[in-house]
C-alpha cells in the first residue's frame, strides 16, 4: 500500500487543493483528511457520508455541585488552572472545573476528600466514511478545543488502511494538518512518502526546515513542490536546492494562478478546472508516481 | 490589554496582522509569538534576542529502592505515560503531561520528578517593542504547555499582542485563553469562510470579544464579507488581494514600511480593536465573582 501525505508546516500553502486534485488524478485511492481542526478537503470532494463515529478519548473531571464541601483540595492539585473559585462573603463556597482547560489527568478526582468529582468518558469529536467520485474517503471532525487531536488522526488513519486492503485499493492519499507537533506527528506516521507544499517566502522556508527536520527524525522519504513560484523565483530556486541538499527530491512548482481560487469557489479539483496551476500539478503527480515507484513499501506499520 | 490574532485557517495572514499591527501600535508594545510550532514573527522583525531559555516539563522518576511494586502510579496515570511492571515502572516520557499524579499517589513516595526539555523561548527587543517568542523542539508533540509559558511575559501595561497557532483545538484554546479582545484573520476564499465559522463557534464557547479581519479581498468572493454581516460580526479591516503585499512578504518585510498604504491600513484597525474592544464587553472572571460576592 502507497500512503502518501501532504503537509507543509506553514498553513495555508495549498495543501488540500493539491490533495483534491491528485485524489481524481489517481482515481483509486482512499482519501483521508487529517486536518481534524479544519477540515476543507471536503468542500472539494463533496463526500456523502456512509458511517459516522463518534471519537471518545480521554475524561473530563466535573464537580458535583451537591457534593462539594468547598475544600480546594482540587484546586491545589490541579496544574491546569482549570479549577475556578467561586467566593461568597469572602470565603469559597463552590468550585468548578473548566472543561476547556482540563487535561483529564484525574488527580482532582483521585483526591477528592468527599469523592464529589465525576469523571466521565469525553466524546472529543467524530469520524465519518464517505463516498466520493474518486474513491472513499475518511475525515473528521474534532470537538472545539478538544484535546488528543493526534488520537483522532490515528483512528482515521487506521480506518482508511483497512479499507484501502479491504477494497484493495493501492493508495492512500492524506491532506495533513499544519505545523509540527501532535497531529502531524499522528499524520506522518507509518507513510511511505512525505510531499511538502512550500510558498516561495521567508516564512516558507523556515516552516519547511523544521518539517524537513520532523520527517527526517521519523525517517520518511520527502518531496517538495514550490507553490505560487512566481511570487518570488529566487526564493523558489533557493527551495529547489534546500530541499536536494537536505536529502529530499524536488516534484516541480506551481504558478501564481487565480484559477486554484476560481476552482475551490466552484467546489472542484483544480485538475478539473484547468489552466496553467493544473498542468504544473499534473506534472508533479507524475513525479510523485515515479518516485513512489523507487521506495520500498515497508509492510504498513501500526499507530 | 491583550490582543490574541487567532485563526481556523492556517496561512490566512495572523503574523501580517499582529507583527504589523505591533509597529503601528505606541510603546509600550509586547509581541508574543505563541505559534510555537512554526513561530515567523522574528522574520519581520529582526529583534535582538537578549535571553534564551530552556523550557521543560516535569516527568516521573522513580526510586528503584523504594519501590513496592504496588501499581498505584500506572492507575492513576490517564496518559500510559508510566506502566507498572512486577518490578520498576516504566516510564514514557514523551507521553507525560506532567499533572504529577503519579508523584502524589505513590504510598513509597518513590517517585520525584525530573525535567525534560520542549522548547525555548526566547525574548529581546525591537525598536520599541519587546518581543517574546515560544519554539518546540522538533519531534515533540505537546505544545500548549510551551505556550502558556510564553504567556507569562505579557506586558502589564500597554497593549500585548498575541501571534495564535491556526485551528480550534487545545493550542489554539491555550492561546487565546485571557485575551481581552481576539482578532480573527480570514481570507476571502470557500477555505477561509468554513474555517472561520468554527472559529467563530470557538470564540463564542469561549465567550470571547471578537472581530475579524478579512485577508486577501477580491471581486470574486464575497460570502465572507456577507457571512460576517449576517452575523453581525464586526469586520475591522479589508486587506485587498496585493501581488506587491504578497511579494513584500515573502521576502520578509514589513507591509507597513514596504507598500504604501498599508501604514493608514493598520492605523485605522488598531484604532477600530480600541473602539470595538471598549463596546459591549463581556464580564470577566473576576467581575463574575464580584457579582457573586455581592449576591
């Protein structure tokens, strides 16, 4: 199984136009949007949804009001500033615990003098399977401010592995999250190729060396394309040659081209809208195919 | 007061927004960049750092001696970040928030806590305004702890100017968190107007003061501009679409000092966030309690 992920450490570089456009260029993929906070690949896709699961992880500590002899007992142990004091006549007479701020970490619960703190099962958001002209797809949806984002990014993963076997589809083609950390860690995981999307600015180029430093670190084969190249070429050239001297290839660029935002406007592929971006893109999917060609698929490992 | 430049979308224009704004603004002026996973403020700024720290998170050790084996610390554990074997636990580190648990149960008191090291964070100064700035290290997965330690160096005078990590979730809440006042920055696109209203649902269950600056306008598409009336959101600043904005950008300069313009641009949003910000505040914690105490 090919399981190719898009990413790019600064948001906003093109992640899920090019995403939507390689998914109807292949043609037989699963398609998997971790981008668990704001998840755009569905507007492209149109997806009609087939099974929705709502994702539990974690508790959450709620104070029984009734119960509560006002110690503070919880509010000593908490780490999260999550315990907030409410004051009559000067003196504490009720506490809560703010859902937002609490980690789930239980202590309060555990030392509770009057065992007055509940600590349910949190639903941290949902996962959907979908149907969409170019193959299934799975994304989700995760709860405002909910924490284990990377959690969720995992389950949808390992959901769009099974089916991929199960359909016998040969690839997997994932619209990641921006930025470093937890749920791109959960994104990359297990891929057999990292593409990175890169914009030809400052910002640009210091976000892709610390992706470039993340993929390294988790040792999986990247690419890079330089998108909006035009903006500014020197920058672009000098994308073109980091990305070759860091051990990466190099899969093209794409133009300044106002028919990406005319395609997403009307909801489709920039492939299927054409112009000049969707020639550069189709040139870098080829480049991706040979490339995927050359890796040795390991056997796909668990999360 | 404390200005959060938050959201949905990644890429829409939060660090044009705050490190512009941060010039504009008169001293005294703090500039925290709590985008700790891909900070870029330092880019348009160029400041002097004058102090780097490192920041680390507590993690269990346990002593090996003292010991019995009894499992406590694993049961308490919500992040399987220490696993009771027969003998010694085993602890995963990189699993750890750090809420000592662990620590607290252990009957032995066989467990003491060492540090591990996240991020840095560094702070310095730029013409007049003093900058704060939060990086993880590479690999590491849990950034809201790094950021609200950036959030200890808030100016308490003046205006504090927070640079937000896009989304919705627990970096973003992190944050925004104890902000007076919170700018959210769109574009005008399908992306930015979906990713805008769950930013707008999370200022809302935050109970945040909020505006929205739209990022990139053009004569394509309105329905950001729209979606804001129709929910009568204030919309505090229409930055048009600029090839000559975006090249400016991506070499690094400031908007403000590069294309001419932008500087009355700016002028006229921060004296808007003053306007909008006085107007129907919302009642903070403490005059919550006030309340209560008067009740």
């Amino acid at each position: 199984m090919k399981e190719m992920v898009v990413i790019s450490g600064k948001g906003g570089t093109g992640k899920t136009s090019l995403t939507a456009s390689f998914a109807s260029l292949n043609g037989k993929s699963v398609i998997v949007d971790c981008d668990v906070d704001a998840s755009d690949l569905p507007l492209v896709l149109s997806p009609v949804t087939e099974r929705m699961e709502y994702f539990k992880s974690g508790h959450e500590a709620v104070i029984r009001k009734d119960d509560c002899v006002a110690c503070g007992t919880c509010m000593d142990k908490c780490r999260f500033d999550a315990v907030h004091e409410a004051r009559r006549y000067g003196r504490p007479s009720q506490f809560t615990i703010d859902p937002l701020s609490c980690e789930g970490c239980g202590v309060c619960v555990h030392f509770c003098p009057s065992g007055a703190i509940d600590f349910p099962e949190q639903v941290c958001g949902q996962w959907m399977v979908s149907e969409t002209r170019y193959g299934p797809m799975v994304h989700a949806r995760l709860a405002i401010g909910a924490e284990n984002s990377g959690k969720l990014v995992s389950t949808v993963k390992t959901e769009a592995r099974q089916i991929a076997e199960e359909r016998k589809l040969p690839w997997i083609i994932v619209d990641g999250p921006p930025g470093i950390a937890c749920p791109v860690i959960a994104s990359i995981t297990g891929a057999s190729m990292a593409l990175v999307v890169v914009e030809p600015t400052l910002s640009g180029v210091h976000d892709m060396e610390r992706v470039f430093a993340l993929t390294k670190h988790f040792n999986i084969p990247t690419l890079v394309c330089v998108n909006k190249w035009e903006l500014n070429p020197r920058i672009a050239g000098e994308i073109e040659r980091g990305a070759l001297s860091a051990g990466a290839s190099f899969a093209g660029k794409i133009g300044y081209d106002s028919s990406v935002t005319a395609a997403q406007i009307k909801g489709i592929p920039v492939v299927e809208y054409g112009g000049p971006a969707a020639q550069d893109i189709r040139r870098i999917w080829q480049n991706i195919e040979k490339r995927m060609e050359s890796i040795e698929i390991p056997t796909v490992m668990e999360v | 007061m404390i200005l959060a430049i938050a959201s949905g979308k990644g890429g829409t224009g939060k660090t044009t927004v705050a490190a512009n704004l941060a010039v504009c603004l008169p001293e005294p002026v703090h500039l925290l960049d709590c985008d700790v996973e891909e900070p870029n403020c330092h880019i348009f700024l160029n400041p002097e750092i004058k102090s780097t720290e490192r920041f680390t998170l507590p993690f269990p050790t346990v002593d090996e001696n003292r010991c019995n084996g009894c499992g406590e610390c694993s049961n308490i554990c919500q992040y399987n970040a220490i696993v009771s074997l027969k003998s010694k636990p085993l602890v995963f580190p990189e699993l750890c928030h750090g809420c000592g648990g662990c620590s607290e149960v252990c009957p032995e008191e066989a467990i003491t806590e060492a540090k591990r090291e996240i991020g840095t964070i560094s702070s310095g100064t730029w013409r007049h305004i003093t900058f704060v700035q939060g990086l993880l290290d590479v690999g590491q997965s849990l950034s809201p702890p790094l950021i609200r330690a950036v959030k200890q160096h808030c100016g308490t005078n003046g205006i504090t100017i927070i640079d937000c990590p896009p989304g919705t979730s627990c970096p973003v809440i992190a944050a925004v968190t104890k902000s007076d006042y919170v700018v959210l920055v769109s574009e005008s696109s399908p992306f930015g107007l979906h990713d805008l209203d769950l930013a707008v649902d999370t200022m809302r269950k935050l109970d945040l003061n909020f505006g929205v600056v739209i990022n990139r306008v053009s004569s394509l598409d309105h329905r950001v501009a729209d979606y804001c009336r129709n929910a009568q959101i204030p919309i505090l600043l229409e930055i048009p679409d600029d090839r000559k904005a975006a090249e400016a950008y991506s070499q690094g300069l400031l908007l403000v000092e590069s294309v001419p313009g932008f500087r009355e641009l700016f002028e006229r949003l921060y004296n808007r966030i003053l306007s909008e910000s006085s107007q129907n505040r919302k009642p903070t914690p403490e005059n919550k309690r006030d309340f209560e105490d008067i009740a």
